[in-house]
C-alpha cells in the first residue's frame, strides 16, 4: 500500500468513535449531553458487545486467518476479538479521515506505517473498527484488502444511518453521538496524571 501524502497528524475521529463529537463528551458542542442525546458505552458493556461479536462470526462459519483493526478506533476492539476468535495473527491500518469536531478530509487517506499488504494474500480478514459512521473509512481498508486477500469480511460495534458500507457483524445501530470508553476521558499530560500530587 502506498503510503498517504502529507496530512494532519490527529489519525482519529472525534471522540474516537466517528460521532462527530468531541473527544469527552460525545457531543458535537462539547458540551455534555444528557443521556438520551447520546451513546455511552461503559467497560463492562464493551466486553459483552466483543464477545457477541465474535459469537456472530463463528456463527456466520467465517473463521479470520487476520484480524486487521482500523487504528485508532478499531484497535481494542480487533485485540479482544482476535483473543476471543483465538486468532493469532493480527495488524493494523492507520487512516485518517476526520480531524476535529465535525471536520474532515475531503477523502480518507492512508497514515504510515502501512500494513503488509503481501502478506495477506490468499488469507481470510476480518477488518475491525470501532463504528461505521460514513462507511467511507471502512469501504476503503476493506477494497484495499480485498485487493490481495482471499476473503474479507467487517464488524464494527456501531453502525450509523447514513453509513455508504453496512458491517458484514454490528452490534448495534444508532443515530446518536457515541463516546467510547477509551476516548471518554481527554488526554493524559504530564499536569493531569492521575494520582499526580497537587
């Protein structure tokens, strides 16, 4: 895979979660909302969606020879999969597509370091990211896969209305503004350490 041109650095959606929010709350004021304006995902919650998600894939007689997350978002997810699946074999993707509160690139682009893409041939994929919001990010990772591998098939936890690419596996469908648990809480800097003295 070629790698993209130059880019903004921040390789991951809004909150981590393609919700066009901000990174905290969820929303796209940043401003918390209440319950009902959006979709809080908890620890405990993630891991009985990931579990459930794998079920659907043994379900569905797919068994992954590689599962590829779509870094940032895809990436706790495609590890507890691929722990779940007990696949050994597993990378990652680095696209870039949204780069602040409901702002974009006009098409998503490859960030270094690329993956392997040779090495994936003849192999079947399993393609993980957090949410499938426009589908555009995960309709480029998957045809670019598909270009080399056997098979390549994609799960997200969320897939959104206005997606242009429908996950082969979802957990669960919504409208709303999601924040995910490891994008929940604003970066770590060396003044807000937790248990930092005061």
């Amino acid at each position: 895979m070629v790698p993209a041109p130059d880019a903004p650095t921040d390789d991951d959606r809004p909150g981590g979660s393609g919700s066009s929010g901000d990174a905290s709350t969820g929303s796209p004021t940043g401003v918390a909302d209440g319950p009902s304006d959006r979709e809080v995902l908890g620890w405990l919650e993630f891991g009985e969606a990931a579990r459930h998600l794998a079920s659907d894939v043994v379900a569905a007689d797919f068994t992954p020879d590689v599962v590829v997350a779509v870094a940032r978002g895809g990436l706790v997810l495609a590890g507890t999969i691929a722990y779940a699946l007990d696949t050994k074999m597993c990378g990652s993707i680095n696209v870039e597509f949204y780069t602040g509160v409901d702002a974009r690139l006009p098409e998503p682009v490859l960030l270094p370091p690329t993956l392997d893409a040779p090495s994936l041939a003849g192999k079947r994929v399993l393609v993980v990211d957090d949410v499938s919001d426009s589908g555009r990010t995960l309709a480029l990772v998957r045809d670019l896969l598909a270009e080399v591998a056997g098979e390549v098939r994609t799960v997200c936890l969320y897939s959104k209305p206005q997606t242009i690419l429908e996950p082969d596996f979802v957990w669960k469908r919504t409208a709303q503004w999601i924040t995910f648990p490891w994008s929940a809480l604003p970066p770590v800097t060396r003044d807000a350490r937790v248990g930092a003295a005061s």
